[in-house]
C-alpha cells in the first residue's frame, strides 16, 4: 500500500491519496496509526454520493425518544436499559419496541408534543450535511424505527426529502400502548434503501447510510459508504467507517466538500 500526502482542509480534515491495497487494509491500518481520528477509506471516485438514508434517535437527534417519552412517566431507566440491549443487537427488536410502547399505554398525547418541544435536540453537523447534499442534486430519507411524532417535525427542520417511521395509535387523544403495523425495523431500512436506488436508477455505490444500533446493520451494509455514528460495537464491526470523535460534519468533509461549500439549512 502506497500514499501520498493530501489536501488539509480548513485545519479540521486530511485527504490522503492512496494507490494500491485494499480499503480494509487501508482503513485498519489509519485506525491503528490515528487512534483519536475519525477515519473514512473510499473509492476516490464514489466520495460524492447523491443518496443518503440516515437513523434518526442518536444519529441525526441527541436523544432516543422512547427513553424520553418514559421519563414522563417515571420509567426511563427500565425503558432505556431495553432500548441499549436492543440497539446492541442482544434482544429482538420489534419484541422490544412493543413493550416499550405498551407501558406508554395511557399517556395523553399532548405529552408527546410536550417531549419534542423539551427534549429533541439536533445533532451537530446534520442541517448543513442533508443541506449541502440536497443542493447538490442528492435525496435525503429519514428511516426510524422510533415515530412519526417526532419524525415528521425533525425530518422537516433538518431538511429531509421524506421520513418512514412507526405510527403510535392513539386514540381520543390518549397512547393506547400499540404501535400500526408492520413495524419499521431493520429489514424495513434496508429495502428502503434498495428501494430509492432501484427508484432513482443508482447503484449502491451511490448511497451513504448512517446510524448506531444494531438495527441500522443491513441498511448500512447494503450502501456503498455504510458509516457507525457514535455507534454500538456490533454496528462499528460492520460499517465500512466509523465516526467516534467528529461530529456529522464528518461526512461532508469524507464527500470532499470543504466548510466554504457547505449549505447551512
């Protein structure tokens, strides 16, 4: 494997040219040699990707809603210690969600709201990367296995194209503790990643997929840059990057824009 020293951009990122090797090589090699850097091995060609399917809680928000929405009612640790062992892979996730949902049972919906307004928080660097993509003629979705509550609001101040996420049943203005199915869950994310390919006449090395839990494995291992957002290890293990320091800034600097290119949504 052979490089060359490249462009430092805005002090912050580095590219650097390599010749030969495997990306897998290259990648294991950086990691070892720049433990506290975030770093992104691609096809020089493939870096400015047009379709990009992202996670919402933890990834594109700071928060998972669920673990939020059961404070409310005194439940947080019990309901937040379900979602880390589901987003670790160790539990079924749908199984999880459903309990999850079912002890929400009664909560008036304006709670709901109330959750969003106080709680949801977006991630850095997640306007100006769906912005600056969008402006450069790219499609954005938003895929959660959280709801459309929150979805449809944070889909819309980030700037997303469209959001798919589960829907709460509510009924005369109270959670009955069920969710409509089918449940959005990782086999939903991945087709709808292949969907908007096939749709848009892509393959997939034109796609990026971003997220953290073990729900967010097979659409991040079908698109051409699958990346591990401050993610669980079983996710890292199968993305073909991993973002543990930066923040989603990461990933236009990995597309080759520099800080003077970004569109700020």
């Amino acid at each position: 494997m052979r490089g060359k020293a490249g462009l430092v951009v805005d002090g912050v990122a580095c590219d650097v040219r390599f010749f030969a090797g495997e990306l897998a090589e290259a990648r294991e090699a950086l990691e070892t040699a720049l433990p506290r850097l975030d770093v992104i091995v691609q096809v020089e060609a493939d870096r400015r990707r047009s379709l990009l399917v992202a996670d919402m809680d933890s990834t594109m928000i700071t928060v998972e809603c669920i673990d939020e929405l059961a404070d409310y009612v005194g439940l947080k640790a019990q309901v937040a210690e379900v979602t880390e062992r589901a987003m670790r892979g160790e539990i079924d996730f749908a199984g999880a969600l459903r309990d999850r949902v079912a002890l929400l049972a009664g909560m008036p919906e304006t709670t709901v709201a109330e959750c969003l307004r106080e709680r949801v928080t977006i991630m850095a660097g997640a306007k100006a990367l769906v912005a600056t993509l969008r402006a450069n003629g790219g499609y954005a979705l938003l895929v959660s296995g959280g709801f459309t509550h929150f979805t449809g609001p944070v889909a819309r101040e980030i700037g997303f194209d469209h959001a798919i996420a589960n829907r709460l049943v509510v009924r005369d203005g109270v959670l009955t503790g069920f969710t409509e199915m089918p449940i959005v869950d990782a086999e939903t994310k991945r087709a709808a990643l292949v969907n908007e390919l096939a749709s848009r006449g892509l393959t997939a090395s034109a796609s990026i997929a971003v997220g953290d839990g073990a729900n967010d494995i097979p659409m991040i291992a079908a698109a051409g840059l699958g990346v591990a957002y401050h993610a669980k290890p079983r996710t890292e293990a199968a993305a073909d990057a991993r973002i543990k320091f930066g923040d989603l800034s990461v990933i236009l600097y990995a597309m080759g824009f520099a800080k003077s290119e970004w569109v700020q949504g």
